[in-house]
C-alpha cells in the first residue's frame, strides 16, 4: 500500500523552456492556419461544383 | 513535483524528459522537410501541364489541384529525408537538414509525410479527379520506394530511372485538367525525364566524394568522371531532338522550336565543353555552368509552352 502515490503526491510532469513553448505556439498556429485553409477551400469547391461535388464525368 | 527543465540538452535517462522527446521543431523545420526548391519546380511544371491542356479550367479547381500536387510532392520530399537521414548526415550539402542535425525526429518526419501523401491524394482524388490522383499517388510511391528505398543505393543508373517521379507533374496537371491523358503530356513528361539525367549528373561530378562517403552509387562515383561527362554529352544530345518535339510533332508554335533548339545547343555545347576540358578546376566551373544552365533551360521551356499555350491553343 506505501507504493501508491498519496493524495499530497503532484505527478512528474514536463517543464518546457520558453524556446520549446515559442516553437510549439507557432507549430500550432501553422497546424490552425493549414486546417483553415483547407475548409475554406473545401467551401469554395463546393460553391464552384455544387452539389454533385463528388461526381466526375 | 520534480521539474525537469531543458537547460541541459541531454535530461536523465529515465525522466520524463527522455521518455517523451520534447519537439525541437520549427514551422520553417517542416517546411525545410518539404523541399521547397524541388517543390517549386513541380508546381510550376504541374501548372503548365494544367493550363496547356485543352478546355477551361475553373481557377478554384486548378488552384485545389496545384496545392494538392504541392503537397504531394513536399511529403515525397519529408518520406525521402526520414529514410535517407543516413546518408544525409554523412554528406556536407545535407548534414544541416532537420533530421540529421535533430531539429526533428524520425518518427515526425514519417508521420508529417504519411499524413500529407494521403491527405494529398485524398484530396485530389475527391475534389478534383481520379486519374490526377492516382497518377499523384503512384508519383508518391515511385519516388519513395522505388527510387529512395530502393535504385538510390543499388545502382548508378538511380537518377535515370527515378528522374521519372520528377517527370510526373505536368502529366498530372494535364489528367487535373482533362481527366484523361494524351501524347502532349507525354512529350512533356520524356522532357523532364531526358533532362534530369544531365541536370543531376553535372551537379554530382562536383560531389563525388560526398556520395562516396555516403556510399551512394552515383555515377561518378562507380564509373568515374570521365564516363560521367561522356553520359552527360550523350543525354544532352538525346534531349535536343526531345526538347523540341512538342513543336516538330505540331502541339506547339514556332517560338517554342526555336526556343528549344537554341536552349537545347547551348546544352550540348557545355556538355561537350565539359567532356572534352576533361579534370580541374575549369572543368569544375563547367559542369556548375552546365547545371545552373540546365535548370534556365527547362524553366524557359516551359514557360514558353505555357504562354503560347494559354494564348495561343497547345495542340492547335
């Protein structure tokens, strides 16, 4: 039963230094702005297509 | 708690910090990944293939197809530099590429170009056509498992077998386009093949001790300069007639035969310059001239089929 972490126990964890926290932030804008830019153009092929956006002659 | 910061590099082995690898990575690392240079000479040859094709083309599905193929092409780029990380590392041009140097990890390498080749052709595939998107996929996997896995380290004819993945593009940009393919994709796809072999080979006469490092069986490296130079001139010569196809078999205008004709001597003259000033420093200079000149030559004809081809008609 002693090995069992007590309730005053905070878990191990990771402590990023501002460099990775900076480079992380950006990787995550990037990732958002990819993921913006790829509804936006699903939008507009469907405006462009209409509804039969899937059928090819 | 105990916090593990990163002021030292290397965390204990054990911690948390070793365990989970903390991304080092930059935006501009993944996107180094995706070979922008090699990218941009696809997009551009795609986009040719895409506006000489007969019929119209709404600007929306030509932009989807030339970000998809954009795409497709910078996750050869980040699959070819996860497997070739080895060699990377040991070669002056790419020890400083992300892998190698530790910005990024293999295993981010593999997982950032699974998830763009797939979404890549996906895409493709539904937005814009079928054919385009296989044609996309088989590029992907000609690139990658055919040429890096497999001709780069077996033979020293790698370059000419798997410039084919780089020849690729245009004719996707024609099946984007007409969802169907036809002689004038063709004769482009034979240009960009014939011309990658004295394109690279130019480049790697100079590099020849880096691949022998690395233990790539380049030309230079198996067969010598001297047959390298000899390869060069023979290329050289076969893609003159090549060059000049789409016009002797009537799909573009004057201006591009003569374009060609004239781009395609000054190829063959530098590469006979290059065979016979033979070893030393001016060869050197030479065959760097050759190389720049190689890539002048395929951007001017190109963009040459594509303006007469937007203004005039390809293929009448």
């Amino acid at each position: 039963m002693d090995d069992k972490p007590g309730l005053d126990d905070k878990p191990e964890r990771i402590v990023l230094t501002e460099d990775q926290l900076r480079k992380r932030r950006a990787r995550s804008i990037a990732i958002a702005i990819a993921l913006g830019v790829f509804v936006a153009l699903v939008y507009a092929v469907v405006m462009v297509k209409g509804p039969g956006v899937l059928n090819q002659p | 708690m105990t916090d593990i910061s990163a002021v030292d590099d290397r965390p204990p082995s054990g911690s948390l910090a070793a365990i989970h690898r903390v991304s080092e990575a930059s935006v501009a690392d993944y996107l180094a990944l995706m070979k922008p240079r090699v990218m941009s000479l696809v997009v551009f040859t795609a986009l040719v293939g895409l506006l000489v094709a007969p019929g119209h083309v709404h600007p929306v599905i030509g932009f989807t197809a030339l970000l998809c193929i954009a795409v497709g092409a910078g996750a050869a780029g980040a699959l070819n530099m996860w497997f070739d990380a080895d060699i990377d590392a040991v070669m002056a041009r790419t020890a400083r590429r992300p892998i190698p140097s530790g910005r990024v990890a293999p295993g981010e390498a593999l997982a950032f170009g699974m998830t763009l080749a797939i979404g890549s052709v996906v895409v493709l595939a539904l937005l814009v056509d079928w054919l385009a998107a296989a044609l996309l996929a088989f590029t992907i996997f000609f690139y990658i498992a055919v040429y890096t896995m497999w001709l780069k380290r077996a033979t020293p004819q790698n370059i000419v077998i798997g410039g084919a993945a780089g020849a690729f593009p245009p004719m996707i940009g024609w099946a984007a386009a007409t969802g169907s393919i036809g002689i004038e994709p063709v004769l482009l796809f034979l240009l960009v093949f014939f011309w990658t072999p004295p394109h690279f080979w130019a480049l790697s006469l100079n590099r020849t001790q880096d691949y022998a490092r690395a233990r790539v069986p380049m030309l230079p490296v198996v067969a010598g300069a001297e047959e390298t130079r000899r390869q060069i001139l023979f290329y050289s010569l076969l893609l003159l007639p090549i060059g000049a196809a789409p016009w002797l078999m009537g799909y573009a205008d004057a201006i591009y035969g003569a374009t060609a004709l004239a781009a395609g001597g000054v190829m063959v003259a530098l590469a006979w310059q290059l065979k016979v000033e033979g070893a030393g420093p001016r060869a050197a200079r030479i065959s760097m001239r050759l190389f720049g000149f190689s890539i002048l030559y395929l951007f001017v004809l190109f963009a040459v089929l594509l303006v007469e081809g937007v203004w005039a008609g390809f293929g009448g």
